[in-house]
C-alpha cells in the first residue's frame, strides 16, 4: 500500500460478470454526484424564492446521501485518498489567500 494513501481495509466484493455491492455503490455515488450538480444549477436560475426554496431542500438532501454514500464507501475501503504533501497544501492556500485578498 502507497504511504499517502488513506484507506480503511478493502471488504471484498465477489467477481464475476455480476453486479456487487461495490459496483452499485459506485453507480449510486456518481448518479448522486450528477444530482448535486444539475441541483446547483437549478438553484442559480430559480425564478422566485418559492422555487428556490424547493431546489434548495432537494440539494440538500441529494448532498447528504452522496456524503453518507461516499463515507460508506471510505469505510468499506472501497473509495481510497491520497494524503496532499504539506508543501502542495501550503502552496495552495497561498494562492487562495492571495487571490482573496486581489478581491478587497
């Protein structure tokens, strides 16, 4: 296992041409990810707050699912990270920082 990955131990899935857990997991988690998108795209062109309001829920509840599928997935060593190098994370937030602070 590489040293910057952060996983949990894999649960085996069974082989085959047959559908697992993990492949509909994997199905479900990219589907979600497809809501949340079309969701936020939904929201920025809402006509009325009534409308908004409704989106809003519904992107909402689409984000949770897709953070407790994701964290399902995690836990079942199915959806490994890598760790960022301090130096990449340092960079980065120099950057945002900098960008920022263009903004003021």
């Amino acid at each position: 296992m590489n040293n910057n990955q952060i996983t949990n131990p894999k649960v085996e899935v069974a082989k085959g041409k047959k559908l697992n857990d993990k492949d509909y997991m994997t199905g479900l988690l990219s589907e979600l990810k497809a809501l949340e998108k079309n969701y936020t795209v939904a929201l920025t062109e809402a006509s009325n707050e009534s409308l908004y309001s409704l989106y809003k829920k519904m992107f909402d509840e689409i984000a949770s699912l897709q953070r407790q599928t994701y964290e399902l997935m995690f836990r079942y060593g199915w959806y490994p990270m890598q760790q960022a190098e301090e130096n990449k994370v340092s960079q980065k937030l120099s950057m945002l920082r900098d960008e920022f602070n263009e903004l003021s």
